[in-house]
C-alpha cells in the first residue's frame, strides 16, 4: 500500500501542473490552441519561465532548420529596451480605425433618400415614356400601349418603406433598368432626365 | 509547408495570426512572443544588410516598433514573417541613407573600414558583420547539443518533431503519417521538445546577456 504525504502530493500536482503549462507553450507554439484554451495559454504565457520556454522551443525549431540561427540568445537587454518602448506607444487597435476604406454610414439610407427615389422614379418614367413613343414612332408588333398604361399595366410591387412615407408603385421592369443603369454609370442618376435622353438616343442608334 | 485543404491551415502562419490578434487587442505580451521568435532572424537579416553590427539591435528595434504601430493593418493574407521582412528591409535602407547623410562612425565600422584594402580581412569583415568568434563557437556548440540531443530521441520522438520543425507538416497530416491520434502527435512533439530542451537550455543560459 502506498502512502503519500501531503507534501508529495502538493509536488506531484505542482509537476503536472508545470507539464501541463509546458505543454501548452509547445501546442500555442504550433498554433493548436483556440478559445478558452487559448486564453488560459496568455494568461501562461505571462510567466517568466514559460516565456523563457517559449524562447528555447524556438531555438530548437529555428537551428533544426538553419543551423546558423543558434546564434543570438535571448538578449534581456532587448527585450527590456523594447519592453520600455512598447509601453509608451498607444496599443494599435487604438491608434486608427481598423478599416480606414469603409465609408462611414455606406450602408444605412442617406437623408434625402426619399428624394432621391422620387426623382430616379420620374427619370425612369421619362425614359420609358421615350421609349415607348420610339416604339411607336418605329411600329413596334402588336399594340402599342400608351406610355402611361405602359408604366400601369406592369405588376407592381410596392416599396418598403416607413409609414410615414409615401406609397410608391414599383415596376419591376423599371427597377431593372435602373439597376442596368447604375451599372452602367457606376453613380447614381442625379444628372437628371439629360442623362437618360442620352442612354435612350444611345438605345435607339443601336438598334 | 501548408497543410492540405481540408486540414488546418499553416500551423506557424496560424499561431502568428493567433498571437497578432491579441497583440490588436491590447495583449503586449503576445506581440513579445512573436519578437522573441523573430527576434534571431530578423537581426540576421539586418547583419546581413548593414556592415556595422553595432547598429543591428538598433535597427531590429526600430523593425519592431515600426511593426507594432502598423499591427492593425497587417491583414493576415500573407504571412506575418513576409511582412515583418518588408519592414526589417525598409528600416535597414532608411538607416543606412541616414547614415550616408550625417555618417556616425562607430568603432567596430570604423576598425572595418580601416581594413578595407587588405584581401585577407574580407572574410573577417564577413565575419565582424554577423559574429564575434565567441558567439560563433557558441552557436556551434548550440547547433551541436541540438543534433546530439535529436540523436538520442526515441524513435516515434524524433520522427513527430522532424515532421512538424523540418517538414512544417500540420498535427493532422503528423497523425496520417505516423498512424495515431493527433492527441498523441501533440504529445510526443512537446516530449521532444522537452528532451531537447534540457540539453540546449544550459548553453543559452550560458549566453545570455550577451549580444550575439
């Protein structure tokens, strides 16, 4: 039968425990580690020792590889200069936005959206009314529907929006024209109906 | 290097990223981890780009701080060791131009320059660049108790860290090849570590303090 004192057991705990710490430094050293683990394994890295650990299996790893790197220890006196000068720079997620590219507010509606959607939509009337009357001009197959039932006998689709906002009827055909539009242009259609006489003569010409 | 596609992606490349994130979210100490592994190569860089070797703690400084300003742009498509090499590079060529503008001789540069025209002083000129003689034979003995310590690793010990430090393979891929779990992979591998360790570290404690 074995018997164990206390002390034993406070140095065989304090032995895995220390394997354990070890342990870890080689499974964060080769990227195994995620979440608590991860965490748990900074809060190791903390320590002296185990920093000095994480020196040493790089040392191995790195003459393994290019015996030339056994060169260099670990240099205390580097590690505090740059300890120092770390300590007065500002952490860098603090010092600048972390995607400088975004657009602040890209994706919420602009103010003056509301606008904006009632001028696109008499744009688009316009240019279908054009279109329309070229067809007719060109005798276009089959009845010619006025522009104004042209634009009515789509299906309409109404607009979300907000209650307090007007209810606009949708053509889907429009809403695939504006689209091709913003393709084309890249911008939006505030150069007004000028811009779409000039998609429209484009049209025409083609055909 | 990379594992394959449905594998984990580049162990090392994943531990930077690991480690660069914390750095991004206020952990100084995971960025000085990353400087304690780079720390050897990039300063061999730097010696390899400036003659005097005074100046490469300084320069490898610099390289560090410069990177930790610019940490939050590093964006992880490449790897973290490629970026920081550009930044090494750049600090290098910035000194150096500053040095050409307002030269300040130390003794070590001005001792090589005074040995400029002599043939047989080129080889030691090479050698001033990058080590003493002192830190050569220790990086000798170093590179000796690592090859002796590998030697004497049992054999599944000795394949698992071969695999994973000289053929950069992942746990996963370690596990196929060897015939056992990944839990075991990771075990054998911090063994190894651990056997080698104790053979290397007496020597690098040997070493510290000093520069090379």
């Amino acid at each position: 039968m074995w018997i164990v004192d206390s002390e034993t057991v406070v140095e065989m705990k304090t032995q895995i425990e220390s394997d354990m710490d070890r342990d870890t430094v080689s499974a964060l050293m080769d990227g195994r580690l995620r979440g608590a683990e991860l965490s748990s394994a900074m809060q190791t890295m903390q320590r002296a020792e185990a920093c000095e650990r994480w020196h040493v299996y790089h040392v191995i790893g790195d003459v393994l590889r290019s015996p030339e790197l056994a060169a260099g220890a670990r240099d205390a006196e580097f590690m505090h200069r740059l300890r120092a000068r770390l300590a007065a720079e500002a952490t860098p997620a603090v010092r600048a936005p972390a995607e400088p590219l975004v657009v602040p507010g890209a994706d919420r509606p602009a103010a003056n959206d509301g606008v904006f959607r009632w001028k696109m939509v008499a744009g688009l009337a316009s240019f279908a009314a054009v279109a329309a009357l070229g067809w007719g001009v060109l005798g276009g197959i089959g009845p010619q529907p006025s522009s104004m039932q042209l634009v009515k006998a789509q299906p309409v689709a109404p607009m979300s929006g907000s209650a307090a906002e007007p209810v606009v009827l949708r053509d889907p055909h429009l809403d695939e024209l504006l689209a091709a539009h913003r393709a084309a242009t890249g911008a939006s259609a505030l150069g007004g109906s000028a811009g779409f006489l000039r998609n429209a003569t484009f049209e025409g010409q083609g055909r | 290097m990379s594992d394959q596609a449905t594998a984990s992606p580049a162990p090392s490349a994943d531990s930077d990223a690991l480690l660069v994130e914390c750095a991004v979210a206020g952990d100084q100490r995971a960025y000085e981890l990353l400087v304690i592994k780079y720390q050897r190569r990039i300063e061999r860089l730097i010696g390899r780009m400036v003659r005097d070797v005074d100046l490469v703690p300084d320069i490898a400084q610099e390289t560090f701080i410069r990177a930790w300003r610019a940490l939050h742009q590093f964006r992880g498509d490449a790897q973290f060791y490629t970026w920081l090499y550009r930044i090494a590079v750049n600090t290098a060529k910035k000194s150096l131009m500053e040095l050409k503008r307002d030269p300040v001789m130390t003794e070590s540069a001005l001792q090589s320059a005074a040995d400029d025209d002599d043939e047989t002083s080129r080889h030691e000129n090479a050698l001033t660049s990058e080590s003493t003689p002192e830190s050569e034979l220790a990086a000798r003995e170093i590179a000796a108790a690592v090859n002796a310590a590998m030697e004497a690793l049992p054999e599944d010990l000795r394949q698992a860290v071969t695999l994973r430090e000289i053929e950069g393979l992942s746990y996963e891929e370690i596990a196929d090849a060897m015939n056992c779990p990944i839990g075991t992979v990771r075990s054998r591998i911090f063994r190894a570590r651990e056997a080698i360790s104790a053979k290397v570290k007496p020597l690098l404690s040997h070493q510290t303090g000093k520069r090379w």
